[in-house]
C-alpha cells in the first residue's frame, strides 16, 4: 500500500485569503467585508503599519524582533504586533535558532492592493 | 484695484494626502504612518468597507444614503460612516438638492493602492 501523500494545503488560511473583488465591481457582501476588514485594521495603527514597511522594506524581504529598534517601542511590543499582522495574513513566520523571521505574505498584501489600484 | 483671485487649494487636505512611497522601499516615518494608517483604519471596518464598496460601484461612481438599503444599518448609520470614510480622505461629497452625494477620491485610494501593489 502507498503512503498517504501529505495533502496540498494553501499557505494562507481560508479566514484570511484574499476573498475580494476590486472595490469598483460590486458591493462586497458581509461575510467579504468581515475578511477583508480584518486586514486593513490591522495596518490601521500607526505602529503596526510602521513594522509591517520595516518588514516590507528589510534585507531580503524579511526580519526579526532584532532587525527593528527603530520605531521607539520595547521588543515585546514589537513582537505583540508583529504576530498580530500575521493573525490578519498579512506576515508569515519562520523559527530559526533563537528567532522568529517574518516576511509579507504577497498574494494577501498585492490582493489589498489590487482591490484598491482599480479605484485609481 | 483687481479683485483677490481664490487661491487654488488642493482638494484632498494635506493631513490626509497621499504622502508614502511604496512599502517595500524603506520604513514609513512615525509622521507617515500617522496619515496612512488613518486611511487604513477607516476601511478596517465591516460595515464601513461595504458601503465604501458601494459607493465604488455605484454607477456614476457616487452615490448618496438614499441608494444605500442593503447593507442592514440604519440611514443614520449609513450617514455617521459615510462622514469617517470622507474624514479620512477617501471620500469626497457634494450636497445636491436634499441629498449629499459621496465619491471616491481616486488619488488617496490608488496611493493606498500602489503602496501595497508592489508587494505582490
């Protein structure tokens, strides 16, 4: 008998894929809308944004608590928002030795961007 | 003597202009995560980022609370997010006859919109 292959699972959750339309196609339903929310509250704080282009602009396209110093708040709260961005989608992480790496998960972040682009 | 010629003021007020360049680019300042972030925040949440999605792809491009039934809030409601989402810089308005019509502001979105696009 064969082994079970491991199954093709997606990277991103389904609570937080990108769901959406562009915003100029059709109103979003409510179960969309509840979706999509979630990851533009989660770049709706000043800090929170702030870490995710320190990420976003990094090396590599990736960093840990001790690349970032700079924003002025203590390394737990650096790690407080960075897992936050990664409950809405928009990071993923890695361990490695002593420390988590995060990196913008693209196709979560370009589909934001394309929801809006349209409008421009 | 000639009369004062109005000055031509922007149209988007300056707290709330496009400012950033693209996240990928380099960490956002403190003073431009300030402004954007705002803009993030006013589309994070549910009920807010459906009625700006219908005002998106209502035709014409504009739409006033009296086309706005289906998203299951009352009038006022529709009224008070409508005003956050103009607050914000993402929506424009003009009062005609009894109704003030709403509009999105092409250049804060596609702003918002490029910042994020160039991830993907």
């Amino acid at each position: 008998m064969l082994p079970l292959l491991e199954p093709q699972v997606p990277v991103v959750p389904e609570a937080v894929a990108p769901c959406c339309p562009p915003l100029t196609e059709r109103p979003l339903t409510a179960d969309e809308a509840e979706k999509t929310a979630r990851m533009f509250k989660a770049l709706g704080d000043p800090v929170r944004l702030r870490l995710f282009s320190a990420v976003a602009s990094h090396e590599g396209g990736e960093a840990c608590v001790c690349d970032i110093s700079d924003v002025g708040v203590s390394q737990p709260t650096v790690s407080h928002h960075l897992k936050k961005l990664k409950e809405a989608g928009l990071l993923t992480s890695e361990r490695r030795g002593t420390w988590v790496y995060y990196r913008v998960e693209p196709s979560v972040v370009a589909a934001m961007g394309q929801m809006l682009g349209t409008l421009g």
